[in-house]
C-alpha cells in the first residue's frame, strides 16, 4: 500500500485584506491550510479561492450578509486543500461559527480536520460558557464522524504550560486528556517560555496559543512541526507548520462523477428503490446548500461559481455512492472478439493477399472467403 505525506499549514491572518500576499506565500508550502480570523462576510468567501488556484476551500464567517456592524470585522475559520486531493474531501457541518470542519475519506483511513478559533478570556464566567460550549461542539464532531484519525488545529485563545497560568489552557489539558488526544510538542515544551506564536503589539506579552491536538493514533505519523518565523507576518501571531507521513490513501481510486452504468434499475425491488430513497435522503441532508450563493443580491460583482460546483458535485456524488449500495449490479456481458470461424478455421496459417479492391483473401484455393 502506497503512502504519502500531508504539509499542513495553520495561521490566525488577522484579517485576510492585510495578509493577502503572506498567505500566497504560506500556500505554496502546503497541502492544507487553515485559517482563521479572515474577517469575510459571506459573500466575500470566493477571496479565498483568489489566493491559489491549485487549492479548493471551505470556510464559515459570523457576519451575516447585509448586517451592518460597528468596529473593526471580526472572527471567521477557512480551510484550504490542494485540488488533487478534492476527490478525498467531505465537507462537515461544525454547527459553530468558530469551527470548520472537512473528512479526508481515503479507502484505507479517514482523517477529521478542524480549524478552530476559540473564545478569548476576559476573566468572567460568560467567557468560561463561551469556551467550554465551544469544547462541546468539537468533542461531538469528534464521536459523530467517526473518523479513525483526527487533528484539531488553529487560534485555542489557551497557552497550556502552567508558567502561563491560563485558565483556558488547563480546559485544554482536560479536553485532550478525556478525548484521547495529545497537543503536538507539548511534552517538549511544556517548561520552555520561549516557545510562543503569539505577540502583542508592544511586545510586552506572548504565549504559545496556536496549537494542534492530534488523536493517539496520529502521534506516530508526526514527522516535522515547527513555527514559521523566518518572515515577518502583519498578523500578531505566527504560523505553524506541521508535516505527517504514512498517510494511507493509495488504495482510494479516482471516482467519476457520472451514475454507473453497471446499476440495474429495471430488476430492482420495491424494498431496494425505498433503501435507495431512505439513504439518499440521510446523504443529502449533510450536503451543504450554498446560502451565500442562492441568497446573493449581487450576483454581477459576486463570484459564487466555485461554491456552486461543488454544491453540484456533492449531489451527484452522493447519487452515485447510494445507487452502489442498495441496487443490484448488472451482469458483466461477455466482450465478443474477433476471429476465425469454423468455416476459415482450416486456413488460419495459409497466408493472404490484399487485393485491389481492399480485400483479404487467403491465397491457395479459397478463392470465395474474403473479409473486409
């Protein structure tokens, strides 16, 4: 079984407008990139799609079309994939603005990928609900996918060390510790101070807040995680880089995205149409409508084609995967091949001519046997 390897890049951007170039760059280090505070409105999700044209996004944003807000824009989580992996992609429902969500289906393994932004602590009890409901939303993402792998990855608003004395970070030990994960590196630098991605403007403070909780069984494929600082971000944080390998998904095949042919409709059941029917209709309910791209008033100045064709494509995919399931195949018909028959049987080896009028005819007495 053939087995490969993941570049994953995370990065709070603090609003993608400012950061814009540095993420280019960060996209051409990556296979999948997580973002978070991009500070879009829905509308503006096809910005994303601008960034790179080898990666395919999902993304979800607090602000609502429309609204009028005051101050600076706010929140907001995306992520980003390289094209050739789309056809291993399931895009999740989070049920969180904070949290976005996709499954990397491979034939061998399943992978759940969740870029989050946490809540920030403001030290009263409203920020401690805001936190842990947050915790509820990612450990049910947890136990409904079902995934055999799982990574959590961006902004926990929570340095983990003790030296930090951050309440948010004791709730991710806890978190980790009763959901079987582990923070990458944490065991490295759980006493080294120095080990931050966060700065404030002055300099005066940081802490280590942007993380990656892996599943148990995902540690061993850990190869390389780092912090990208090799260049100044206009962000107040800084990217982490995070590389795994022996991800197995050799065995997946590329899938077409026409029904099969091979489906026999005509000698199915009554019970077998009604299982098509139940089951398409549970697959279809986890299909994402693209509320931004229906609902849009300016459909002259939005591009909304991206979120569209995807849309399109989930369906026929999902029509597709149900029809294998629940109705009968038809059988293979044998391929005919050309041959000799048993008239010509007897000259197979004699030898033949081309005559003028463009036919074969074998030589040597079988004057009336020709073909074309």
């Amino acid at each position: 079984m053939e087995e490969s390897a993941l570049r994953i890049i995370s990065f709070n951007c603090r609003g993608i407008w400012s950061s814009e170039d540095y993420l280019k760059s960060l996209a051409k280090k990556a296979d999948i990139l997580t973002i978070q505070e991009h500070w879009l409105r829905r509308e503006q999700f096809n910005v994303l799609g601008k960034l790179d044209d080898n990666f395919y996004y999902t993304a979800i944003s607090p602000m609502e079309n429309g609204r009028f807000y005051l101050g600076r824009p706010f929140g907001g989580v995306a992520i980003m994939w390289r094209k050739e992996l789309q056809k291993f992609v399931k895009v999740l429902k989070s049920g969180s603005d904070r949290v976005c969500a996709v499954c990397l289906q491979f034939e061998a393994e399943s992978i759940l990928f969740l870029s989050v932004y946490m809540p920030c602590d403001y030290g009263d009890s409203e920020s401690m609900e805001a936190y842990e409901e947050q915790l509820g939303c990612i450990e049910s993402l947890l136990k409904d996918c079902q995934c055999d792998k799982a990574l959590i990855i961006g902004d926990f608003n929570g340095d983990p060390r003790a030296c930090s004395g951050s309440r948010f970070g004791r709730k991710i030990l806890g978190f980790a510790s009763n959901n079987g994960l582990s923070i990458v590196d944490y065991d490295l630098h759980r006493v080294d101070s120095d080990f931050v991605t966060w700065e404030s403007g002055d300099y005066s403070k940081s802490s280590w807040i942007d993380l990656i909780l892996l599943s148990e069984n995902a540690k061993q494929n850990v190869k390389e995680f780092r912090i990208l600082n090799e260049t100044v971000p206009m962000s107040d944080h800084w990217p982490i880089f995070l590389l795994i390998n022996g991800i197995r998904k050799a065995q997946q095949k590329s899938q077409s995205t026409r029904m099969p042919v091979g489906v026999d409709w005509v000698k199915s059941t009554d019970d077998q149409i009604l299982a098509y029917q139940n089951v398409l209709d549970e697959c279809l309910s986890g299909v994402s409508i693209p509320l931004e791209a229906i609902c849009c008033d300016q459909p002259e100045i939005c591009d909304h084609s991206f979120c569209l064709e995807m849309y399109c494509q989930a369906i026929v995919e999902n029509l597709r995967r149900v029809a294998l399931r629940t109705i009968p195949r038809k059988k293979q018909k044998r391929v005919q091949r050309p041959g000799w028959n048993k008239d010509i049987q007897q000259h197979k080896k004699r030898p033949v001519r081309l005559t003028g009028n463009g036919n074969w005819v074998v030589s040597q007495g079988l004057d009336h046997c020709s073909v074309r």
